[in-house]
C-alpha cells in the first residue's frame, strides 16, 4: 500500500487485526521486508504495519538531511492517517533512534517500546564526518559500494552464507540516492537521546543480536539500564539482523514480552 504524506509517497504494509497494534521501524539502509518474518507471525493476532522511511525502500526522497525527528514524524502521519494507536513500536538500529524520537515527540501515540540492535548517543565527530563523505559518495557513485559494505556486516559470521547476503542486498537495492545521502546526513546530525531515557513511561523491552558487530550488545544493556522498568534479551547466534536472521527466537521474545502491554494505556 502507499500514501503521501508531506508530499512524499510513503510505502507501507498493513495487514492483520488486534491488539496492541504494532509498528515496525526498519533500519538503513533497509527497508520494510526486514520484517517479512515478524509481519508473518503476528498478522494473525495483531494489526502489523512496516512502513519503508521515506527515501528507502519503496518510498520517495527528500532533499536535504532527512532527520530523525522528521521520520517519527512521518510516522505518526501515517498513523493518523490509519487512525491506528497507540502502537508498540518496533524500532531496529536507525529505526531504534526514529523510536527514540518518535517517543520524544509523540509519547502519547505508544503502549510500548521496542528497542533493536540499536543505541541512544549521537555519533562522535569521526562517525558524523564519515557519514557526511559516504552521502558525497553516494551522491556520485550511487549506493551500490553501501549496500556491498553494508550488507555482510548485518549478519553474524555464522549466518553469513551467500544466499542470505544476497537476501540482504535485496532489502537495500531499491532505496535511492537521494533517500540514502538524507538518512546518513540526519544520522550524523542527530542529537544523544540518553538524556530522555529515564523519562520513558512505557514498558520496553531491548533485544540485541549476541554477535551484533555493527551496534554491540553493550549498547543495548546501556540502553536497558537507562529505561525505567526495561526488560534486555539477548539472542544466540545472530548479529545485527537479529529478527531476521533469528526470527523464531525473536519472535518468541517479542510475544512474550507483548503479555505486559496495556494496549489503552500510552506513555
Ligand atoms: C542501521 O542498521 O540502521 C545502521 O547500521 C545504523 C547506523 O549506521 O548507525
């Protein structure tokens, strides 16, 4: 499905009926099939949207820095659009830091949080400055050196076989230009969110790949030690692709866990 939003068009999936609904946020430079297994398994029991960021995927661009602020506010477009909420929002590494924003601006629109191979501090200079050369890159060579970069290290070693890199090149390949220079400027612009973490109200829950190279596992346990109440798991044998690599084990976490959401209650 697709609609505009900002004057952008949006690609998202919706499908299934429940309670709470659930909201999953892919991370960079994927896109919404990084949840294929979880839209799957929950679509029975709950409303399941998995919209593509603007820029990514399937959605259009934007020029300039896309920040993190501007991509929660897209989603909380959509869901008044949809007139869905208060979700649980499932936010993976970018996703994680569009969570963090959308529960700054948007608060009263979640029962619940969840926090995926991600973190809450902003990137030190060297990550920004390198974020900002890879957007010139991109702009002149297009995006096919992040996706080559990019796509083995999602994966813990042990999952790394060819047709499963392959899996993960294809949830990159249709994002573009201007939508993958826009998400690496407003990452490397984005602000700590550490100082908002005691504030959040909703019960979280923090999942990390245990051979999480790209965000390791520390990040999550500052994460879980930062949020009042936060529930950590972590998942054996999977790197930072962790619902889809692991996604019986991920999925049996996120349900369990999903018995302590009051579907009415919001932060
Ligand atoms: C992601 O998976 O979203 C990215 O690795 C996040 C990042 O580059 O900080």
């Amino acid at each position: 499905m697709q609609t505009s939003i900002d004057g952008i068009r949006i690609a998202y999936t919706d499908e299934g009926q429940g309670l709470p609904p659930l909201l999953f946020v892919h991370g960079f430079p994927l896109s919404r099939g990084a949840w294929q297994n979880q839209v799957m398994a929950f679509a029975p029991t709950h409303r399941v949207l998995a919209p593509d960021l603007r820029g990514l995927g399937d959605s259009g661009a934007s020029a300039g820095p896309t920040s993190m602020a501007r991509f929660a506010e897209d989603l909380a477009a959509l869901l008044r659009e949809l007139r869905v909420g208060p979700v649980v929002l499932v936010g993976h590494s970018m996703g994680g830091y569009v969570a963090l924003a959308f529960q700054e601006g948007f608060s009263e629109r979640l029962c619940g949080l969840v926090l995926v191979g991600t973190r809450a501090g902003a990137d030190n200079p060297e990550t920004a400055a390198k974020r900002r050369a890879s957007a010139e890159k991109v702009g002149a060579e297009g995006i096919g050196f992040i996706v080559a970069d990019m796509a083995p290290k999602m994966l813990a070693a042990d999952n790394l076989d060819e047709n499963s890199a392959q899996q993960v090149r294809a949830l990159m390949a249709p994002s573009s230009v201007q939508g993958v220079a826009s998400a690496l400027l407003g990452m490397a612009d984005r602000p700590d969110a550490t100082p908002g973490l005691g504030q959040i109200r909703v019960p979280t829950l923090v999942i990390t790949g245990a051979q999480d190279t790209v965000i390791p596992p520390n990040e999550s346990e500052l994460l879980a030690q930062a949020i009042p109440g936060a529930q950590l798991e972590l998942i054996p044998h999977a790197g930072h692709l962790v619902a889809f690599e692991q996604p019986a084990a991920f999925n049996r976490c996120l349900a369990a866990w999903l018995t302590r959401v009051d579907p009415g209650r919001n932060g």
